[in-house]
C-alpha cells in the first residue's frame, strides 16, 4: 500500500517532492473582494509537472507579467521562443473572489527540488 505523509524536511536532494502552502485568515468585519496571493517559487525548486495549472496564474519573468501557464512562452535559448513549462515558472498567484468576514484556508503548489 502506497501512502503519503507531509513531513517538514530537514535536507531536501534533487528530485524531492515539495508541498507549498500558504494559510490565509479574514479577521475583518467586511469581505475582502478579489484578494490577490503571490508566491516566488524559491530559486531551487521548479514548480511540479502535475501542480493543478488550471487553478493557478504563473509568472514566467519574475513578476512582470501573468497568465496561465498554457498561454504563456519563454526563449528557447537560440533567438526564438517556446511554450512555457512548469519549470519555467518563477511565481504562482491566485485571486479569491471573495473571503467572508471569519473565512480562512490554505493554498497550495507542488514543487520539485532541482
């Protein structure tokens, strides 16, 4: 039986699995509308293949611009450009529409080491 454990490291290798996460509290009395949360991916890690794109906007620039990871292209290196790939990314950013006044969560990514 496969099982999986979510466990603080103390040394991470290249290659390891990665979990992400970051919590998110509305203490406030009204709602905060369109709450926008960014992360930079460390420098040693790549975001993982099978991270769920679909929910997240990538930055493949560092910040600059933003979409979603299908749409977006990087240079390949030989004065051309190519589709973005999940390791490309260089930060992960979600909107929440709404968070209720005593809503909280917690957002996640998957990542691999380098």
């Amino acid at each position: 039986v496969e099982r999986t454990a979510l466990v603080a490291p103390e040394v991470v290798v290249p290659g390891d699995k990665l979990v992400f996460s970051t919590a998110y509290n509305n203490a406030g009395a009204n709602p905060a509308v369109n709450f926008v949360v960014t992360n930079a991916l460390p420098s040693g890690v790549a975001l993982a293949p099978d991270v769920a794109v679909a929910m997240l906007e990538v930055s493949v620039d560092g910040g600059k611009s933003w979409g979603k990871l299908a749409a977006l292209k990087v240079a390949d290196g030989q004065g051309g450009v190519r589709a973005a790939v999940p390791g490309d990314a260089t930060h992960v950013r979600w909107t929440l529409p709404v968070i209720a006044p005593g809503a909280n969560g917690t957002l996640k990514y998957n990542a691999i080491v380098r």
